[in-house]
C-alpha cells in the first residue's frame, strides 16, 4: 500500500485503494474458511467410502498370500 502512495494521491483515491484491499483480505479469508470446513479424504479413505462392499468380498474369497502381492 505505502509503495503506491506518493504526493499526487489523493485521499479518494486512497480510500478506494484501501477499501479495495479491505474487501480482497475479507474475501481471502471466507474462502480459506470454507476452503477449510470442506471435508478431506485421503487417498487411504477412498477405497473404504466407496468400495467397502467389494473389499469385503475380495477380503471372503482371496487368500492373504494372493492379497499380499
């Protein structure tokens, strides 16, 4: 901010610009808010949320020695 402010600005002008910023930092912090109330799944999770069944089965009627590899 102190780098585009020089002895031509004026204070609308500088109202604006601070005005501008105050509405960039508050948008910057409700999208990192709802950015961060987003569930995350990992990897790890996925095969579980949507494969559980089929784990299931291949767990019946697979050996471990054919799970291992």
């Amino acid at each position: 901010m102190h780098d585009k402010v020089d002895h031509s600005t004026s204070l609308c002008n500088l109202l604006i610009s601070i005005n501008n910023r105050i509405k960039n930092d508050e948008h910057l912090e409700k999208f990192e808010v709802e950015q961060n109330a987003l569930p995350m799944i990992g990897l790890l999770m996925l095969n579980i949320r949507f494969f559980s069944c089929v784990d299931a089965i291949i767990k019946e009627f697979l050996t471990p020695i054919m799970l291992g590899k």
